[in-house]
C-alpha cells in the first residue's frame, strides 16, 4: 500500500477529512525536499514518502518544506507543528530529513570551496575543511536539538524511533528546479565549483568527500539501544550524467532525486522501519 501523506501546512484541508484510527501505522515526518516537493509546484512531485510502500496502511504527518535547513527545522518558528504533533499523537516512528539544504546552502553561499593554489589535481586542495569542520558542528547541534524533543515532559512519544537517512551523491551538473514547469532553482554545486576553478573530472569527488565529512554528523548519531536509526542511503542512486541540464538517471535536476531515485531510497528506509514494526 502507498504511504498517504499528510501536509497540514502546506494543504490544510487535508486535516479536515484525517482520521488516524483509520490507519495501522501513523508517522511522523520533518524534513526538506526529500519529503516534501519542489518550488512552488502546483501539485507534489515524487518525493521520499510518497515513494513508500507497506504492507498496512499508512499514513504520514509531514512538515517537510522545501528548501529548509536542520537549523530551520530546529527553531521554534518553522518546527513547531512537527514539535506539537509529538506532543499530542503517538506515533510508531519519527522521520527525519536535514542536512542537505545546510551543505548546499554552505557552498553556494559560504567559504567551502576554495581555488586549489598548488594541488589543482588533488579533489581535497578546493575544500576549506575547516569550514567544513564549522559546518558539521552546526549540523549535530541541530540535530541533537531536535532529538531531544523527544524527551520533553509532554511528549507521548519517548520511546517512538527516529528515522533519519543520509541522503545520497549529486553530480555537480547544470541542471536546474523547476518552478510551474519551468528551470529556476539552482545550481547549487555547479557554478560554485567552476568559480573555483574545479576541473569536470574532479568535480564529483570533490562534492562526494564534503559530503561524506557532513552526513558523518548524522550517521554518528545511530544508536540502536536509544531508539535512533540512521539509513545510510549514500550510493543507493545511479548519479546523473555530467554536463547534462535535466532528467538523467535517478536524478531530475542537480540535487533531487526522481521518481525511480526517490523509490530506491524509499526501500531502504521502509526496510528499517520494518525491523521496528512499521510494514
């Protein structure tokens, strides 16, 4: 059975016709586009959660939104749906996706990137790793803050698992969002990497060494024995073809899977959530 999502902010009506006993497992979700939709899309594209699939029914609360960092989701202002509903439903797992918006967010617009000097054929000589080492700090904060949630006196929910993934490799490429069908957003790693001077056949590796640096900060949070699960979904994806401006392999656009990538990251969660009872 496909998973139903539920988007309270983002279509409130939903909410209006939602009935939670008339499903056997109810979930939990925060996160960015992985679990919500592109830009300003008029109806949802593929995403993590509606590519899921389980043996029950199934519905998810998400308060996903587009675009979003961990540290958006950790303040109060833009978490504070996803903080009430733990608080106010029990749920049997909690879905979180954070962390690639901050990375992409942190090349784009930060000092990750760097021209190589004397190493131009070494993928480490255009990476400021000490801002990386910022970055990753800043992303555990966040995280811990948002696990700790789970522990407040109100909540109905601690001892409900947490469910976090670690998103997957983009090849740097021009290939932009669409808003209402039309290329807007982006490029995220692209243009950063040619501003710098990154060689094509460099650029990949490059971002796949940031990255893996980043997610380790989520993946050293797993630890079973507190109920807190990382999927590492790293290389679950066939990368999109360098150079190519759209649709290639898993990929829609530079960093958002398609509806084939989001399915292959889908299994591997679902297949965790189905050791802690969700199927």
């Amino acid at each position: 059975m496909k998973n139903e999502v539920i988007y309270p902010e983002l279509q409130p009506q939903q909410m209006d016709q939602f009935n939670q006993n008339d499903y056997s497992n109810l979930l939990l979700a925060e996160g960015d586009s992985w679990f919500a939709w592109g830009y300003l899309n008029v109806k949802p594209s593929p995403n993590v959660l509606t590519s899921m699939d389980f043996a029950k029914s199934t519905a998810t609360i998400s308060y996903a939104y587009s675009g979003d960092t961990v540290g958006d989701m950790a303040r109060m202002t833009a978490g504070a749906g996803f903080r009430l509903e733990m608080r106010n439903r029990r749920f049997k797992a909690m879905l979180l996706s954070g962390g690639g918006n901050d990375l992409f967010d942190a090349i784009r617009f930060g000092h990750i990137l760097q021209p190589a000097g004397a190493n131009p054929a070494d993928p480490d000589s255009y990476v400021n790793w000490d801002a990386v080492k910022q970055l990753t700090s800043y992303v555990s904060t966040n995280y811990a803050e948002i696990i700790s949630w789970r522990s407040h006196a109100l909540s109905m929910n601690k001892a409900t698992p947490y469910v976090f993934h670690t998103y997957d490799w983009p090849m740097p490429r021009p290939a932009k969002a669409e808003v209402m069908g039309m290329p807007a957003v982006g490029t995220w790693l692209y243009e950063p990497l040619i501003d710098v001077g990154a060689p094509e056949d460099l650029r990949y590796q490059i971002i796949k060494r940031v990255a893996n640096r980043v997610l380790q900060a989520i993946t050293d949070f797993h630890d079973p024995a507190a109920g807190i699960y990382v999927v590492d979904t790293r290389g679950s994806t066939t990368p999109a073809l360098p150079e190519t401006t759209g649709n290639s392999n898993d990929w829609a656009n530079e960093v958002h899977p398609n509806e084939s990538g989001y399915a292959k990251v889908a299994r591997l969660i679902c297949a965790q959530l189905a050791t802690l009872g969700v199927s």
